[in-house]
C-alpha cells in the first residue's frame, strides 16, 4: 500500500493515470505528446506508477503499451471507503459515472483493449492447471472450459447448470506451458449477430511462491463489451485467486463473462 499512496501522491502521476483511463494501451510517445512531457521524466513517473502496480506494460512488437491496472485502487477502496459509507458514495459515483460515458470511450475507429493484473500465491504449474482444467473452471467460473489446449484447437465455455449449452467457442492460438496461453472468444453458431472474436492471452510470471497473472482481452468489438468484461474479469479471478489460496470460492456467484452476458 505504501508505494501505491506514494505513487498516487505526485500530481504528475495522477494525470498519467488520467490519460490512461480516457485512452488505455498508450505508447511511450503518446503519452509525452498529451502531456507535453520528455520522456525521461514520463520513464520515471511510469517506472514508480509500474512498481505501484498501477500501470502495466504490455509489449506489441518493438512498442511499449502502458496500461491502467485498477487491482491497487480497488484494494485502497476496499480497504479504505466499504466499511464507511459506501452505499452514498456509489449513488453519487453512479451519477458521476453516468455523465462521463462519453468522455470514456475509445473513440469510433479504435479496438478497445482490457488488461487486468493480479497476484496469486501458488506456482505457475497451479494457476496453469486452473486455467485449463475443465473442473477448476467450472469452481470459479460458472462454466467448464473445454479443450485439449494444443494450438489449432477448439475450446468451448459450457455452462455447468445441466443443460450442457455452450455460450462462447473459440480457437487455442498458442499454448507454452506454465507460462502463456492465448485463446479466441467467439459467439456460438446459432448467435443472431455473431460479432468478430476477441483474443484473450494469458500470462503467468512466477516469482518465488507468488504469481503474476496478466489477462489481456484484445479485438474488442465495442464499448459495451469493454464494459462487460470490465467488471466480468475482476470477478473471475478473484474467484480463482480465492480458490488457490484458500481452497474455495467466494460467497457471491461469478460474473457471466460470455460475450452473449455482456
């Protein structure tokens, strides 16, 4: 928590946070443009925003791209404003929210992009299997993932209350055990408007007993989904972090992550 309050403190790094919440996924470049900053001191602010955890870097090629990481703010508001006097402060965020819609988006020619990072203690063997094993996901998900994971095949998100429907298939691009999958999200045949598929990859670093896992939802088809899987992926993997920690899953019932829910 103390470097996420020290982070936070420095106005400079405040804005940063600001720029990559109106627009996610900015170079280097891009962001010293918006902020008619040098990039040495851009470097710095983002290299104490990145120790924070509050900005990812995701690299495309010889690109950087710099993310918002919402898990430390959530942390600092679980912490610090639930035990309070949440209910008033979510009606007043929800009108805050609300006038803000637009200010948010993308914009109309862009592929919104999600990226969240958590942090589990268990080995990247672990965090793999529950990624991939059909009755792990169904614990933290609500749905069986099912696939023999090898790239070129097909992976389907069946639902797990006995009526065997499968809400998104999709294609395995790569698999490099324990360490990164990367997976299409595609709507089912029988969907009235199938949309483009997204592409999900997923990273584990492992580092001692603790593990990094970065989720990132690329392709994007729009903002209402970018909103969905907002609030979809959080839940998911607290669910799943819950499991490895603890052996169970959390009270509430997770969010419906198939794009057909969102």
């Amino acid at each position: 928590m103390d470097l996420v309050f020290k982070a936070l403190a420095d106005p400079t790094r405040r804005l940063l946070l600001d720029r990559l919440r109106e627009h996610n996924g900015q170079t280097l470049s891009e962001l010293c443009e918006r902020l008619d900053m040098t990039r040495q001191s851009a470097t710095q602010h983002l290299d104490i925003l990145g120790q924070a955890d509050l900005v990812t870097v995701v690299r495309r090629g010889r690109e950087r791209l710099h993310y918002l990481n919402p898990t430390p703010i959530h942390e600092l508001e679980e912490r610090w404003i639930s035990g309070f006097d949440k209910p008033r402060l979510q009606a007043i965020s929800a009108i805050k929210n609300q006038a803000e819609e637009y200010a948010m988006t993308d914009g109309p020619t862009s592929v919104p992009t999600y990226v969240y990072v958590t942090y589990i203690r268990a080995s990247a063997e672990q965090v793999w299997q529950a990624l991939t094993d059909a009755d792990l996901t169904a614990r933290y998900w609500g749905h069986a993932n099912i696939s023999d994971w090898q790239p070129g095949s097909t992976w389907e998100h069946r639902r797990v209350d006995g009526s065997g429907a499968v809400d998104v298939v999709g294609q395995v691009i790569k698999t490099e055990p324990p360490t990164r999958l990367v997976i299409t999200f595609e709507d089912t045949p029988d969907a009235e408007t199938p949309r483009e598929p997204s592409v999900v990859t997923f990273l584990v670093e492992p580092h001692e007993d603790i593990v990094r896992l970065t989720v990132t939802h690329e392709n994007l088809p729009n903002q209402e989904m970018l909103n969905g899987i907002s609030r979809g992926w959080p839940a998911v993997l607290a669910n799943l972090k819950s499991l490895l920690e603890t052996g169970d899953v959390l009270p509430q019932a997770p969010w419906e992550m198939s794009p057909g829910h969102v």
